[in-house]
C-alpha cells in the first residue's frame, strides 16, 4: 500500500521536473520573484547566523544559491549542499567551480527523508523553495533535527499563500502571468505546478505546528513581501 503523501506531484516527478528546468531555473527565478529572490535568501542566511568553523547543510539545494549565500555571509565554513535532481546539483557545482569554493562544499544526491548523515552532524540547516515538495514532510523534519547539533538552527524558506485578502487580489492577478514566464524561459508546466503548490501548502501556523510536533523549540516565522514568502525556524534543544 502506498503511503499518502503531502505534495501534488510523486518525488520522482518534482525530480524530472527539476532536471528538465535546471537550465534555465536561475533566469526564470529572478524574472518571477521580479529579482526580490536574493533579498529573501540573504534574509534567510542571517536569521541562519552561520559562524566561523561551523558546518552546515542545505536541503533541496537546488543550483546552490542558499549554499553561496551562507559562503559570502561566513567564511571558513564547511556546507553540504544536497538535492535529488542531478541536473540542478551540476549547475550548482559549475557554480561553485567558477568562483572557486570547492574546497567549503559538496554537493550530493540526497533525499531529505533519509538524510545519509550521522546524528549531530550540523550547527545549521536551511532550506529554500523544497519544503513545500518533500513528500513526507513530517518525517523530514524529524531527519533534520536528528542531524543537527544540539542547540543547532533549521530555517526553511518558503513561498506561502497570503492571508491579507488585498494581497490575494493583487497574487490572483499576477500568478496566471509566472506559468507564461515559465514557458517563455522553457519551464512548461513546471511553473504551473509552483502556483498549485503554492497554494497547497500549509498555511503557516500549520507549517509551525509540525516543527513543534518535530521536537523543534523558539519556533518563529517571518513574513516577507506581504505574506508571499515566509521564513520558518526552529531550534534542536540545546540539552537533547
């Protein structure tokens, strides 16, 4: 029997999904996110506060951005960046060859439900735009807060369904105009899927709730660009 999932689409189909758009993923983000999406990772990293020495993973890494990010904010860090589509993860590794930081990161094929890491690993975990497509998000969080440190921070970017009703009109005028976008930038119908997933996702009280029921504690969330995008984070008891 196969278990219910979360999301709208298999993990094998977000994967070739992800494979066929990896080309063009960073044009298309920019252009969609109307250049706001470098704001909101740096946002992201310094609620992370990565420090020197420390060792971090980036779940669903994509072409790598959260990984650069935490790179220009820390130096001297060691990050594993992991993602299941080959594809994005040899753009991010282009990436990291051409500036030169091969030596702070790995990028790995990974599946954030069985995380290939041992217990206590991290001081930090972040994630950006993944959470919303892991089939079993629960179980997820259970893996990242068994491979963080004690004391360790999870902070997960995510794009998120606007409570204000204004700022519903203003969304519901703009999203049918991103899967135009996407086709114009070769996505297909993977820009289609983003807006359903979107709205498919749990609201963010509900998000909160699962790091709480994961066993996260000084859990928060951060609202960003009138409630389209939020950011998530908790913290691994320290005496755990």
């Amino acid at each position: 029997m196969t278990q219910e999932r979360d999301t709208l689409i298999s993990a094998e189909e977000n994967r070739e999904m992800f494979d066929r758009i990896a080309k063009n993923y960073d044009v298309a983000n920019h252009a969609i996110s109307m250049g706001m999406d470098k704001g909101w990772r740096q946002k992201t990293i310094a609620l992370l506060c990565p420090f020197r020495g420390g060792r971090y993973l980036d779940i669903g890494t994509g072409t790598g951005d959260l990984v650069f990010e935490i790179l220009n904010q820390s130096r001297n860090v060691l990050i594993d960046g992991i993602d299941p589509a080959e594809q994005m993860l040899a753009v991010a590794r282009n990436k990291a060859a051409t500036l030169g930081v091969g030596d702070a990161v790995s990028f790995l094929t990974a599946d954030a439900l069985d995380l290939p890491m041992e217990s206590k690993t991290f001081d930090g975990i972040v994630s950006g735009f993944c959470f919303r497509n892991i089939e079993q998000r629960q179980k997820a969080l259970g893996e990242m807060l068994r491979v963080l440190k004690p004391g360790g921070k999870l902070v997960i970017l995510e794009a998120t369904y606007p409570a204000s009703p204004f700022v519903r009109l203003g969304y519901r005028i703009y999203t049918p105009l991103v899967p135009l976008m996407g086709k114009i930038l070769g996505g297909g119908a993977a820009y289609k899927y983003l807006v359903d997933s979107i709205e498919d996702f749990p609201k963010p009280k509900a998000v909160m709730e699962m790091f709480n029921e994961a066993g996260f504690t000084e859990i928060a969330c951060k609202s960003l660009t009138f409630g389209t995008v939020s950011i998530f984070s908790g913290v691994r008891p320290a005496a755990d």
